[in-house]
C-alpha cells in the first residue's frame, strides 16, 4: 500500500515515498546547520555577539569583554575554533541557545 498525508491547509496530497525524501532533507539540513554552527572561530563568534548588541567593553591581553545590561561575557580570542564547551556557555550566557 502507498500511504497518501492529506496537508491540512492547502488540501495537497503526498505518497509516503515522497514524504520520507522530505523528512530525510529536513534532518539533514539540521545536521548541517548543528555540525556548523557548533564549529565556530573566535572571530565568528565576536561578530554574532556584536550583531546581538553586545557591546564590546575593553580588550584585556586575548581576551574581549562584552557587556549586555548586566551581564558581562568574556571571549578569548586566539585565532582558532572556541572549545565546545566554553562555546556552549557563551551561547548560553548570550542568551543565543
């Protein structure tokens, strides 16, 4: 049996076959939005705060301070990837996860 979704809005109907194409673009488009954006540069991840009004209060050695009402985030710059994890709680303080 070929299964047929009826879209609930425009009336269209699509085989499973089809369906199943779809969801697999979809996961992948996921996939590669997910690999990428958890590898960033330390000069990708300035320019997504700068772009996000975070305001760029002093330079202390490598390290660049944001600040954002009253939150204050430093960002080593070393020109090289951000670790996951230091990624991760950046993103996280910047309210951007």
């Amino acid at each position: 049996f070929l299964h047929i979704y009826r879209f609930r809005f425009t009336g269209y109907t699509i085989p499973k076959r089809e369906l199943n194409f779809l969801l697999i673009i979809r996961v992948v488009r996921v996939i590669i939005i997910f690999v990428r954006r958890w590898n960033m540069k330390d000069k990708e991840l300035i320019k997504l705060l700068k772009k996000n009004e975070w305001q760029l209060v002093r330079i202390n050695g490598s390290h660049h301070i944001f600040r954002k009402g009253g939150i204050t985030i430093a960002v080593p710059v070393h020109g090289k990837d951000v670790p996951t994890g230091l990624l991760h709680q950046i993103l996280k303080d910047a309210g951007l996860k």
